[in-house]
C-alpha cells in the first residue's frame, strides 16, 4: 500500500515530467502553446506598479509563454504622434494570440477594459481576474469574467492546471 507521502511525491513527479514534456515539445515547435497575455493598468502607474506583478507571473506560470505588453515600453510617450496606434494595435496583436487573458484588477483602467472586452467579444478567449481592489464589482466586469480570483498565485495555479492537465489544478 502507497503512503500519502509517497502518493503525493508520484503525483508531483508525474506533473514535473509533464511540465518537461511540453515545454520540449514547445520548444521543438512540434505543439502550439498559446501564451498568457498579461492584462492589466499601465498608464498613470508606476514602473513597480506595471512591472512587478508581471513579473511575478511569469515566473508562477514558468514554462509557459507570456504576452507582457510592458515589453513595448511606451511609457511617458502615449501621446505622441502615431504612439496610440501602436499600443493598440499591439495589444490586440497579443490578445488575439493568446489562449487566455491574465488580469490584475485593483481599480478601473480604460485599456484594460477594452482588452478584456475585446478577449471576449472578438476573440472568445477566457479572461481570468485577479480581484484585489475594495470596490464592489462592476456588472460589466462580471459579465465579461471568466472566473475571478483574490490572489496572484491561485489565478496562475488554476491556469497551469488548464494548460497541463486540461482541468483545475
């Protein structure tokens, strides 16, 4: 008879081995793994405010590809001539090949609104909300949410055991 020790430890391993197995075949081009785009406030937050939470995330979702619209850095130039084109159109670039949005929700923004509105209507793909501000929940948030979370880490253990297993983790 298996302990629950060792139970727990052949669980693990068996979870590690598929880790490897699809990050291998990833890598070698032989499946398409759609990324994890990282939704969330940039403008009129701070560097730490916009890099710190995603950062977080791409190591808890490690070996799985992110889409981090922080990458294009157009912090301090969103209005100049031709810029908002561009951050648009980038992040709808990334939405639309992402298999899931990432939200760290903790007040209203305008650009995450939109992504997630657009991650739903246009590209049907699920919007997973990380939820820590006071405030009551919008309807329209609601409505457009997959499944909402109150911490980082349980929304990226739910996702990695969508991606791996194909159910909760």
């Amino acid at each position: 008879m298996i302990n629950a020790m060792e139970m727990s430890r052949r669980v693990f391993s068996s979870w590690i081995q598929r880790r490897r197995e699809i990050l291998s075949r990833h890598k070698a081009g032989g499946i398409v793994v759609k990324g994890i785009y990282l939704c969330g406030p940039i403008q009129n937050r701070s560097d730490e405010e916009c890099v710190l939470w995603r950062s977080k995330a791409t190591a808890l979702l490690d070996p799985l590809p992110v889409l981090n619209p922080i990458r294009r850095n157009y912090r301090g130039r969103e209005l100049d001539d031709g810029i908002a084109a561009e951050v648009v159109e980038g992040d709808i670039d990334d939405i639309s090949k992402a298999a899931c949005l990432l939200v760290m929700f903790d007040r209203p923004s305008v650009g995450t609104a939109m992504e997630i509105r657009a991650a739903y209507m246009e590209y049907s793909i699920p919007v997973f909300v990380v939820d820590i501000s006071d405030s009551p929940r919008s309807p329209w948030l609601i409505y457009h949410t997959t499944q909402f979370f109150g911490s980082l880490e349980d929304a990226c253990a739910f996702i990695s055991g969508i991606y791996f297993f194909g159910r909760e983790a």
